[in-house]
C-alpha cells in the first residue's frame, strides 16, 4: 500500500477503484519511465528505493527499456518486482577479463560496447542473419533490422506473468508508434489485454530492433516519438489528484561539445531528452486555466448554476493537483555516445546504485508535502544528482 497521505480530494468522477472508503478519491502514484538501453539500470534503482520506501505505483507508463521495466513492475505480484528487475538486469549484463583489461588501457566502455555492437546482449538481441543479405534487400518490416529481437521475446516471457498484469492491479501504459501513419498510439492494460509483443513493440528502435505488428500495423520505439511519455498521465481523463514519479536518463542540459565525439553524444541527450519540459510547461499552463476556471465558477450566482451553458463551461474546470517529481540519472565519468549499450556489469551496477540513492534522497525530503497555491494544478519538483 502507498504510505502518503492526501489531503481531501477531488469531487471529479473516476472509476470505483479509486475510491477510498469514504467515498474521497485516492490520489493516485505514477511512475513514467523514459527509454535510454543500457540507461534503464538506473531507473530500476529508484524503484527499489520507493518500494522499500513503501510506495507502490498505482500505474506505470513507459517506453523502450522504460517499457520493459514499467512491464516487470506490473507484470508480477509485488513480492516477485525487484526479484525479475534483477533476473532481468543480471541476464542482459556482460563481464569478461578483456572488457577490465580494455577499461584499464581506455578510460571508456569503448571496446567493450563495441563487443555489444558484433554479438548483440544474450536474452535480449542478437545479430540477423538477414541483415548480411545487405541494406537493400527487401526482408519485411519484421525483419528488416541488424539485430533480432527473439532473444527478449523468450526472456519476457519468462519474467513477467501477463495473467497478472491483466488482472490489472497496476495499470501498465507503454508507447509505440507506428510505422504507416506516424502516429503515436499508447497500449494501455486498462483497456486492453497486453502481451510480450506490446512491450517489444515500445522497444523496436529501428534501424537496429525491427517493427512489431500488432492487429496487422507494424510499429517502432515510441522514442523515436516521444521518448519521454509523461502526456499520458497529465493528459488522462477525469482527471485525479497524483504524485508523479517521471524518471529520465537524458541530459537536457550539458557544457558545448568541443569535439566531433563529444558532439555525438550531447545529439543523442537533445534527441532522447525528448521536449519533456516543454511538455510539462504546456501543460502547467493548461492545468491553471482549469483551476482560473474552477474559481470563476464559484463567483457566479447559485439560481445562475443550473444554466446549461454555465455548466458546459464549469465543466472546463478541474480541481486536480499533480505533483511532478522529477529524477534525472547523473553523468559518469568516461561516458559517450555509446552510453545506452554499456551493458558491461560495472556499467549496470553503477547506475543501478545511482537510482537508488537518489530515490531515497528524494523519499527523504518528499518535496510534494508542502503548501500550494489554489491555481496551481501541476507543481514540479527538480531532483538531480
């Protein structure tokens, strides 16, 4: 159960289960998980540090390896979570004696992402026989790809229990977009029945992973989209008082790139990095000319109330607030472009140890009980390493 406590909340309606007893409406925990390969290590360390915490997500959004991690939180009982992130994170990572020696020799992962690059990550990806046909070949959507993704498909399998993430106890949302249309679509366990395939689907980071048809439409990563899908929650309807967890591996911020290489890697932070803000910012913009509304609302006469059209514009008010509490993965020294392929066990662990004290730093302060203002719905909370 999650151990915060709310202050009275909305009268907006929402589904039964998120009632408490006394008829108030529970506000809700969502943890959004940004996609970022080899990165996601340490977003499995903040969730480690909320459940130890005592706080569980109600939902969990996510897209490529956040889509992967949010499916092994929602995809088994509690007491199993942390057990199959690190039957997950264990499997796909890599040590040998040469990757310690090239380390030595080059303060970088270099050599040993470069390992990754020639025999793929066992349980994850591996190399496609097709692609040795050349670029040209016409394979199929579902095979025009450098690597195979089967690998993930038996390892899924495996570790999430998709009886239980259908029972929907905790909400599951992954993003991918499609490969016709352009189109983002998010695959939502609250509506749907999910398999292994919608979460390879938010994976299927192309040229590398190929597409994965799902109801006869091929789609990629939704990072290719927005790899940072925290719309979802801010956009959902009825809207619900919520503590927003977003957990993000890109540097939206950095010094200038003096080298062709540095330059590499500050390209793919901007790419990845995703406009989350801007989103955000948008939407606290929204979000307080619904509250403006809401308080004009109570200004007008009561016998004026029944109005029709009074109502259809009351109805564009809300009294939700979100708490948006954002975590964001340090540099480390010696990292590059190649960052998001360091799969070494060093690599991992380290990451892994960054999440987690910075989400019981965060626990430790809990930003989100303080005062706020009565027209602000989203209020953010920057927490950085």
């Amino acid at each position: 159960m999650n151990k915060i406590t709310r202050n009275p909340s909305t009268s907006e309606p929402v589904p039964e289960a998120g009632h408490m007893a006394d008829g108030s409406i529970k506000r809700q925990t969502v943890l959004v998980l940004q996609g970022g390969g080899a990165l996601g290590a340490y977003q499995a360390g903040v969730y480690q540090a909320l459940v130890e915490g005592g706080i569980e997500p109600d939902w969990v959004i996510g897209t490529s390896i956040g889509a992967i991690n949010a499916a092994l939180i929602a995809g088994n009982e509690p007491q199993n979570r942390l057990p199959r992130l690190r039957e997950f994170w264990d499997g796909v990572s890599r040590s040998s004696p040469l990757d310690e020696f090239f380390r030595m020799m080059v303060p970088s992962n270099i050599f040993s992402n470069m390992g990754t690059v020639m025999r793929g990550i066992p349980g994850f990806f591996e190399p496609n026989p097709s692609a040795m046909l050349g670029v040209n070949r016409e394979v199929g959507v579902e095979n025009a790809s450098y690597y195979t993704t089967d690998p993930l498909k038996r390892t899924l399998d495996n570790l999430i229990d998709f009886d239980c993430l259908n029972r929907r106890h905790t909400r599951l949302t992954v993003g991918a977009v499609n490969v016709n249309t352009s189109e983002l679509k998010y695959f939502d366990s609250s509506l749907m029945p999910l398999s292994a395939a919608h979460i390879m689907a938010s994976g299927a980071l192309p040229p590398a992973f190929p597409a994965v048809c799902i109801d006869g439409e091929p789609y990629w990563d939704g990072g290719i989209y927005s790899n940072t899908p925290i719309e979802v929650v801010l956009d959902e309807r009825p809207r619900r008082d919520a503590l927003i967890f977003a957990v993000n591996m890109w540097q939206p911020r950095a010094t200038e790139p003096k080298s062709i290489w540095q330059v590499m890697g500050r390209q793919k932070d901007l790419q990845y990095a995703s406009r989350g803000r801007s989103h955000v910012a948008r939407q606290e913009q929204l979000h307080r000319l619904r509250h403006v509304v809401r308080e004009m609302g109570k200004l007008v006469p009561e016998e004026r109330r029944e109005d029709p059209m009074f109502k259809e514009l009351a109805s564009y008010g809300c009294p939700s607030v979100m708490h948006l509490v954002r975590l964001l993965s340090p540099r480390l020294d010696g990292e590059d472009h190649t960052k998001d392929i360091d799969f070494t066990r060093a690599g991992i662990r380290t990451r892994w140890q960054a999440g987690y004290e910075h989400g019981q730093r965060v626990l430790s302060e809990m930003p989100w009980e303080c005062d706020v203002d009565m027209l602000q719905g989203i209020v953010i909370h920057e927490s950085q390493e």
